[in-house]
C-alpha cells in the first residue's frame, strides 16, 4: 500500500538524478582553478581522490587516504588489486556521505551514543 503521508523524503541524490537525469556528463571533466561543483556531475561519475576532495573541500586528498585506511569518511571504490589499484569515488555516495555529516551540536557525537 502506498501512503503519501509516510512517504520518505527525498534524498539530494535522488533530486539531483531527477534533475538532471538528461544530462551525461563525465566524470573526468578538465578541473579549473575554481573548485568544482557538484552539478557537473552525474551522481554515477566516479572520479579520482583529488576530484573528491576537491568536492568534499576543504579536505585534502591525502586526508581521505587516511580515512579511507582508518575505515571511515565518503565510501569509495578500488579498481584492481594491490598498491597499484586506483581508487576512485562514486560522486552520488559523496553526496550521501556529505549530508550524513550533518550535526545539530558540536557537543554530540553519533559513534559516543
């Protein structure tokens, strides 16, 4: 049964696809001195660590090496096997993780509940 009273509300991503569900646009778009934004995107678009920290900014690539070793900021993807597999990030799960950021308090921390 489908209730629109108890319907979820819309995720960026899921806006964003609808949006702009005619565009294609890749992922390797030539970057400019300006930061990048979001909406030359497609949230499928995997782009590299430094594109993703651009996108995350302020944080540096080196920085999301560091998460991703420790387990935790945006989901990512490694393409192939050992030191030199490419890592790249899905641009629709930086979204995500992006406004899961959200905080209410600088006090409260979610992992200390």
């Amino acid at each position: 049964m489908n209730d629109s009273s108890t319907k979820q509300p819309e995720s960026r991503t899921q806006a964003y696809h609808r949006s702009q569900s005619h565009r294609i646009v890749s992922g390797n778009a030539a970057l400019s001195t300006v930061r990048p934004s979001f909406g030359d995107y497609h949230p499928d678009d995997r782009v590299s660590r430094p594109v993703a920290a651009q996108l995350c900014g302020p944080v540096s690539p080196r920085t999301l090496e560091d998460w991703a070793r420790d387990g935790k900021g945006p989901p990512f993807q490694k393409l192939g096997t050992g030191r030199s597999a490419r890592v790249v990030y899905r641009v629709g799960d930086l979204l995500d993780w992006l406004d899961a950021q959200t905080r209410a308090s600088t006090t409260t921390d979610p992992e200390a509940a």
